[in-house]
C-alpha cells in the first residue's frame, strides 16, 4: 500500500465516529415510513437499513427492488440472498409503480437481483416496470441501476429503448479484487456494459465502487480513469460495511479525507457528479444525477 493510503485509512478495530449516524426522523420520513408500513411497500431504504434513508426520504427519493429477493449470484460483499428464485411476478411492475404513487416519490430508482436463470435475464420485467412507472407517475424522474446482464446487447437495449434518466452499473471494486468481491461478474465486461450504454444513447450513466477491501490508492484512482474512458458521467464512492459475519471482512475504514481526495480526482478527470464519503451509497442524492 502506498504511504498515502496507509495515512488516511485506519485498520478496522470497532466502527469510527464517522461511521455513526443519527437515526432518521422528520416530517416527510415519518409520513413515508407509515405508508410503508401501512400499505406493506418494499423498498432498498428499509430492508438494507440504508444510513441515508431520512435524507433520500426527506428529498422525495427512494429505491425500490424489483424481480424478487433472491439472486442466482453470490456475491462476496452482498447480504441479498443466493440462490433459486422464485418464478417473475408479472404484476409486478404495477405495484412498483403504484408504491411509487402512494409515497409521493420525486425520483425512483429501481434496482434487482442478477437473474441469469431466465432467458431475457429479467430485462423484461425491467423495461415493463419503467414504463408503468411513467404511466402512473409522469412526473417522477428514474434511474435504473442495472445487473450486467451478462453484456448482452439485446437485454441492455430494452432498458435504453425505455430510456430513464440515469442507467446505473455499479463496478463495486478494483480489477484486481473483482474476482474475490464479485465472483461470476468481470471488470472488462462491466466497463463494455457502461461503454454500450452511453455510446447506444444512455443520457446519463453512472457507476459506484467500494472501498475497504484492501485496494490501493492507484487501484482506486485507475478504476475511476477507467470509467471515465468509458464517459461515465457519475461515479459514487463509499465504505464497505460487512453485511454478516460470513461475508468478506472490512480491511480498513477509509478517513474523510481520503473521501475528499477521490471527489476532488474524479471532478478534475470530468465526472458531473462525485459522490465520495464512508456513508456514500448507490443512490445517494441520486435526484441530483439527472441534471
């Protein structure tokens, strides 16, 4: 590790002060969190238990998961379920988009489990769900944060023709780790999926990394070089939090400074937006990336 990683990352002993959050509160989460509950909504916000989700909330922004709980992908990092899925919920684009209606979301984004087991990998259930979003709430604005669907053009194409705001891919790490944290995804593949996208018409792409897992500064700072090359037009970067005990251990906390660093880096190399910070998620100020 180079001497200016080994200075601003700290070895994981007990969760830093900066890793503490306040648990969520005011009007307009309050109002959410009872529809929620009332009427039985699922959302990313609440069974990842997101640190974010008072904020995102408070500003009309929420994420909804689509094509079940369970993922044909075993992901080092992930808690989501692997496994045998459960067969496709044909509704289910109209109760995503009715979830929607009944929170008063400004902007939704969608994201799913891998589903290598069907033949279209989910990519019509995708494309369905934005378009039911739209019909029944055509003023809310959408990112869709997409699995790779094993770089497949004719999937990808269904979720351009449909044409959100932002199309998300996520990396999640460096090259070098990707087969440790990502283990049946590739790097090359997801930089050729964003790559597609924006050259296919995508208005705006956006990825995110985690950092953590025991990358260097280089790796991180080639990672972003890399996006990018493929004009990806946001980049988010946060701290990986181990979901449970049998998933891959935090190799260090990352200081805010370092966070500092890599927006800084990522607006010179010509990023719209950079979100960098340990509490940073996939969807963080997300209503922000459309513009």
């Amino acid at each position: 590790m180079s001497t200016s990683v080994a200075e601003n990352v700290i070895p994981p002993k007990g969760k830093p002060k900066w890793l503490r959050v306040k648990l969520p509160t005011g009007k307009k989460y309050t109002q959410l969190r009872g529809l929620v509950d009332k009427y039985d909504l699922h959302t990313i916000c609440t069974s990842g238990s997101c640190p974010n989700m008072g904020e995102c909330w408070g500003e009309g922004t929420a994420t909804f998961m689509i094509l079940g709980n369970i993922c044909t992908r075993s992901c080092g990092f992930c808690g989501v379920k692997t496994g045998r899925p459960e067969t496709v919920d044909w509704a289910e684009p109209e109760k995503v988009a009715r979830s929607i209606k009944i929170m008063n979301i400004k902007h939704a984004v969608l994201t799913s489990v891998d589903r290598d087991d069907l033949k279209d990998m989910g990519s019509i259930i995708w494309a369905e769900t934005v378009k039911a979003v739209r019909r029944m709430n055509p003023e809310t604005t959408m990112e869709t944060l997409i699995p790779d669907f094993q770089g497949i053009s004719n999937h990808l194409d269904r979720i351009l023709k449909v044409a959100p705001e932002v199309i998300s891919h996520n990396m999640e790490t460096v090259k070098r780790l990707t087969r440790e944290v990502r283990i049946q995804a590739k790097y090359e593949r997801s930089l050729e999926v964003l790559d597609y996208l924006k050259k296919n018409g995508a208005n705006r792409t956006k990825s995110g990394i985690m950092l953590g897992l025991g990358e260097e500064e280089s790796e991180v700072i080639s990672t972003m070089e890399d996006l990018r090359k493929a004009n990806v037009d946001v980049i988010t970067i946060g701290q990986y939090l181990q979901p449970s005990k049998k998933h891959l251990p935090v190799k260090q906390f990352i200081l805010p400074e370092q966070f500092k660093k890599y927006e800084e880096l990522g607006l010179e190399m010509g990023f719209r937006h950079v979100e960098s910070g340990a509490l940073v998620r996939s969807s963080y100020k997300a209503h922000k990336h459309i513009h």
